[in-house]
C-alpha cells in the first residue's frame, strides 16, 4: 500500500489543487512555473531521505525528456514505512512555500 502527495509552487493563476495533482499524475504540467523553491525541495527530500528517489518524480528519466519540470513539481508516492518521514516532509513543503495535495485523503496539503 502507498501514498500519493504532490507539491508545487502557487502561480499567479491560482488553480485547483486537485485539478493540477490529477494532471500531474497524467504527466500535465501545463499549470505550472518553475520555481527555485520546488528544486531547493527536492533536493533537501533527497539529501534527508536518499530512498526517496526510487519514489519521486519527476524520476531522472522524465527529466531526461522534460528538463524543465525539475522546478515545476515533485510527486511522491510514499510506502506505508516512508509515511513517517511525511510530518518532516510538510514542514519542508511549508519553508519552501509549497502547496500541495494528498491523493489518500483528497484534500489540499
């Protein structure tokens, strides 16, 4: 069993968060701008939690094709023992000025 959890930064436009984490599941990240944040995120997840580049994306692969979604957005797919990095894990979305959606509980993050 896991999880699914989304972040990236709010642009101007706004956007409903579950409308932008149903498009990033299908690979739409029309929605969305490239932030410094989104790649300072990514990078602190990794550097605490090496075992969570075998569960984010964009994946080293996607970034091949799209390089630019790197600062766009990261998706996590969490095992149920990766659950306890997850308050960890909101309050760095939180520092970084992330939102974000949680696909288990349908509701903004």
């Amino acid at each position: 069993m896991s999880s699914d959890f989304g972040f990236w930064k709010q642009n101007a436009g706004g956007g409903d968060p579950e409308e932008i984490f149903d498009n990033l599941a299908e690979g739409d990240t029309g929605d969305l701008v490239a932030s410094p944040d989104v790649l300072r995120f990514r990078e602190e997840l990794l550097n605490r939690w090496p075992d969570l580049n075998d569960v984010l994306e964009p994946s080293r692969f996607d970034l091949q094709e799209q390089p630019d979604d790197e600062g766009k957005y990261v998706l996590l797919t969490l095992s149920v023992r990766q659950l306890d990095y997850l308050p960890e894990i909101l309050d760095m979305a939180n520092r970084n000025d992330l939102v974000g959606f949680s696909g288990v509980a349908g509701e903004p993050i």
